[in-house]
C-alpha cells in the first residue's frame, strides 16, 4: 500500500461510510423535496461537524489509543454516558443500512425475497466478509468501490445542471413548515456520519497505524490532512446528490416513495436519466457497492468500538482486545439488527428519519466529549487544538443543541 493511500485510509473509510444513507437517501431527497434550497443546510451541517471528528483522529495520531480511552480519562461517567446513549442505536442504524441496500439489490439485481429478509441477509453477509478480512478488506475494497461511485455521480451531476431550479437556492419559506425543520434535522443527523462516528475513525486510525515502526507512522500534520480532503469529498459528493434529486425529481414534482426498492428505484432513475440506460447499469452497480462497503464499515464501527470499550473497561487499553471478543459483539448486534428489520421496519424513509434524527439529538453532547478530551487529557501541546477550532467547535456544540431543543418543541 502507497504511503498516500495508508495515510488517507481512515478519512476514506469515513468517505465511504457516509456515502450511504446520509448522501445517497437523505442528501437526494432533500433535492427532491425542496430543490437546491437545502443545498446550504448540507454545507452547514459538515462544516460544523468537522472539528469533534477531527480531534478524534488528532488523539489517536498523538496517544496511539482512541477517543474511548480519552472519554476513560475524563471520568468512568464519560464512557458510559456515551456507551448508553449509543446502544439503542447501533441495531437500528444497522437494519437502516441493510434495508437500503436490500432495495437497490431488488432493483439492480431484481426480487429475490421479502426486502427484510434481504436486509437480514446482506448484513450476515457483510459481517462474515469483515471477520474473515478485517480492517485490510474493508479498507481496500472501499478505495475502489468508492472511486467507482464518485466517478459517476460527478459526471451525472454535471449532466443535470441545466435542469435545477437554482431559484430554490434564495427560497425560504420551507423555514415556515414543521415538515420541513423536523426533516432537517434527519438531513442533519447523519450528515456526513453520526457524530459518534469520530470514535471508530479514531480506532480506524489506530488501526492502520498499529503495523509501522513509529519512524514511518504519520506527523500530525499529514494526518490532518489525510483526513481533511476526504473530508472534502465527502462534502461535495452530498452536494452532488443533492443536485440530482433537485435536477431530475424536483423539477418533475417526482415525490420520493417511502419503500426501499421504491426509491432505490428512483435512485437507480437519476442516473439513467442523465447517463443513458448502460451507465445507469454501472452507476447502479456502483450505489450497490458503495452501500455493501457502508454496511461493512457500519459493522465494524459500532462493534470496534464497544469490544474496545469492554476492553478498558476490563482493566485493559483499547487496542488489546481479541479477535474472539470482537466476533461476539459483532455476533450480538448483528442478532438485535435481525429482531429490529423484523419487528420495526416497514417504512424506510420514516425509519431512517428516526434513526438520524436521534443521531442529531445526542450529537452536540458526542462534540462536547471530543472538546473535553483533546483540552483537558495528556496530549503534546501541539495536538491540542487551537483557539479557532475551539470556537469551530463551541460554535457547532451551539447551534446542534438549539436545533435539538426545537426538534423537541416540534414533534
């Protein structure tokens, strides 16, 4: 592997995983639902979430160990506040991705069972693929795939300029609606990733640091920048599929359908529209692929991160735990992910409305554990971060939480 391509894995996997539901579901509805009018709230949203996912790659380059150990550090209180705020979600968000992926599998490949058993299906899958393969697997198939996948949207989005309505851009009056702000923080939620995304991002960095002689392993000025420009892909591609849905669905008052073939269906349909029925096929494939690699990545997420929990809480660092164990949590959500596709998804639009909107509610509070880490644990002077990404920060704890406050107003 390419001294490049190890120094940006981390931020690409990131990449990877957020081009999933937040950019290939929510960013395309919201242009189909207002238009480009959302096309700010998208910038917004990862400006603001930058700096707590960047402390957490900060951390790991600085201390060799994750945000986990850091939140140890701050006090038993802080490892747990997050660990609980966090259990409900992981086998939601778990059943959110197979079901996606099981709807453009129906459409790319066509039916071949009921969408949750698919669902149940794809995420067995994806698991038995990670265990054999690990971080290796997930890390290359995701550079491909995902250069795949950014080839084709880019080229579709240009092709669709001409038909937005770049008047919705300067259109407010959705500020108006209780729709549209609820909507908004779903948008928000996983846009990019889940806050508490920062914490397998830092394990992810660990974990490709953890083979190297320390005089090969990154400065923290090229780990900065390995993942501040997948960062910045990561932006322009929500972007991008928010112009599609804007370009074809919008301007055709085209409603997007609650199911996940439905609008799998639709999805596949923008490419189609702008590229022709052969590229349709590739860039279909290229969804199809990318959600895989987004499960996968989601997997090893949620469980790296709670094996690596159990292991400091054990008495142990966060790197020590064995492969076993990491099999036994992967084991354990995987089975509450099939009790939840089974019981609860029906609608897969409202459901992954409630999972990014509960995402959003506990995000400023995920930010403000990252700030208190990288301030207040043992870190070189020059890892801490400076006065502008403190305000960044404060600034975006801020704003997460009055948006939170009104969501609950709202519903």
């Amino acid at each position: 592997m390419s001294v490049l391509r190890r120094l940006a894995g981390p931020g690409l996997i990131f990449t990877g995983a957020a081009i999933g539901t937040s950019h290939l579901v929510q960013s395309t509805r919201a242009g189909a639902l207002f238009g480009a009018a959302l096309i700010g709230v998208i910038v917004l949203a990862n400006v603001l979430k930058y700096p707590a996912y960047r402390f957490g790659m900060d951390f790991a380059q600085a201390r060799g160990r994750s945000l986990l150990t850091g939140y140890r550090e701050l006090g038993l209180w802080a490892l747990l506040l997050f660990l609980i705020a966090l259990a409900p979600l992981v086998p939601i968000i778990w059943a959110a991705l197979g079901a996606a992926t099981a709807g453009i599998v129906t459409v790319v490949i066509g039916p071949m069972m009921p969408v949750p058993m698919l669902a149940g299906v794809i995420l067995g899958i994806a698991t038995c693929l990670l265990l054999i393969g690990g971080y290796k697997l997930l890390d290359r198939v995701n550079a491909v795939l995902l250069a795949f996948l950014v080839i084709s949207t880019v080229l579709t989005t240009l092709m669709v300029l001409p038909s937005v309505e770049w008047s919705t851009m300067v259109d407010f009056s959705w500020t108006g609606e209780v729709a549209a702000l609820l909507f908004i923080v779903a948008l928000a939620g996983f846009m990019p990733n889940p806050m508490d995304v920062s914490v397998p991002l830092s394990l992810w960095k660990i974990e490709a640091d953890h083979p190297l002689p320390d005089n090969e392993k990154a400065t923290l000025e090229q780990t900065r920048k390995s993942f501040f420009w997948p960062y910045v892909m990561t932006t322009i591609m929500a972007v991008c599929f928010c112009i599609m849905g804007a370009g074809v669905m919008y301007t055709q008052g085209i409603a997007p359908l609650a199911d996940a073939p439905g609008f799998a269906g639709q999805l596949v349909g923008l490419y189609r529209e702008a590229l022709g029925p052969g590229a349709a096929v590739l860039a279909g494939i290229a969804a199809l692929s990318v959600m895989l690699t987004t499960v996968i990545a989601g997997i090893d997420a949620y469980a790296r991160t709670y094996v690596a929990s159990y292991s400091i809480l054990t008495g142990r660092d966060d790197v020590s735990y064995s492969r076993t164990e990491y099999t036994v949590f992967c084991l354990l959500f995987l089975a509450v992910a099939f009790i939840t596709i089974f019981t609860l998804l029906s609608d897969l639009t409202t459901f992954l409305d409630f999972v990014t909107s509960a995402s959003f509610v506990i995000a400023p509070g995920i930010a403000l554990l990252n700030h208190l880490v990288v301030t207040r644990c043992d870190l070189p002077e020059e890892a801490r971060p400076s006065v502008a990404a403190r305000v960044h920060n404060w600034l975006a704890i801020v704003i997460m939480s009055a948006l939170a406050i009104c969501y609950f107003v709202l519903i």
